[in-house]
C-alpha cells in the first residue's frame, strides 16, 4: 500500500515538472510590450483606412472611391445587394466598437492610457471632419459618430466595472 502512494508522489512530481518546462515565460521585451499595444484603439484602423481610400490607395481616389462596390449579390427575392467600400469601413469600424467596449471592461494599468487615446481618436476625426474637404461625407460622420460612442461608453463601462471592484468593509 505504501509503495502505491510513492508512486502516486512521485508521478506528480513528474507532471509538475512537466508543466514546468511547458509553461513560457515572457523572456523578451516584445512579450513584455504587448499590454501596451492592447491599450491602442483600435478605431484607429477605420481612420487610416478612410485616409488609404482617399488618396487613391483603394482605387480611384477621393470621395469616389467609397463607392467602390466590394460585394454585390443576387438575393432569393431577385434583387441586388451591394456592398461598397464606405459600407465596409462602417461595419469594420462597429466590429472595431464592440471589441473596445469589451476591452473597457477590464481595469489595468493600460485602461486610462486607452481612454485617452481614444479620445485623442475622436478629436483627430472631428478635426478631419471639420477642416478636410474629403472627410465632409456621411460615411466619415457615421466613422466620427461610432468613434464618439466609443469615448462615451467606454468611460461608462469602465466607471461602472471600477464600481463593482469596490468594496466597502462594513
């Protein structure tokens, strides 16, 4: 009976070895950096995006290009749907809006520094919005809108995840 539990040990003292050397460490400094990166907005990549679609980078150029169709499909009923450029920075940038409410939701050392740039975010699209003639479309403001939202929510989400984080010892 003894002998079957100093197997048992020791067996665990191989898995914990073996977990061991599975188990990576963070040994160089862009491991270390990626929390960093996570705190960048990601409502920077519709930004640049629109930016690459205006000066010609996606064809065309200009204020043309956004309607550039993408996708076009015939539907059961018979109609056509498309989908032009303008449309899919739309949707890239409310795909972008739900993953920063997700990452609003966390409390680090990177949540205040994603809130700020956040909002340097927006005030760099209602400042394109106001002084680029190009940036004067719809498909922009509805950018510059769902960037807002971004602000917005994410300080609410956060203050109301950092009021839940606080306990009162009574």
């Amino acid at each position: 009976m003894k002998a079957g539990f100093a197997g048992l040990f020791c067996f665990s003292d191989v898995l914990r070895k073996v977990r061991a050397a599975i188990t990576v460490r963070p040994t160089n400094h862009l491991v270390r950096s990626l929390p960093m990166l996570a705190a960048l907005p990601l409502m920077i990549i519709p930004f640049v995006l629109y930016n690459l679609a205006m000066s010609g980078m996606m064809g065309g150029g200009g204020v043309a290009s956004l309607e550039n169709v993408v996708i076009s499909l015939r539907m059961l009923s018979g109609a056509e749907w498309t989908m032009t450029l303008g449309d899919v920075l739309i949707v890239v940038a409310l795909l972008f809006l739900f993953v920063e409410i997700l990452k609003a939701s966390r409390n680090g050392r990177g949540s205040l520094f994603n809130h700020m740039l956040s909002m340097l975010t927006f005030v760099g699209y209602l400042t394109e919005f106001l002084l680029v003639k190009d940036a004067a479309t719809q498909i922009f403001f509805i950018l510059m809108i769902i960037a807002f939202i971004d602000v917005i929510g994410g300080f609410a989400v956060a203050i109301r995840s950092a009021g839940r984080d606080v306990s009162i010892g009574l």
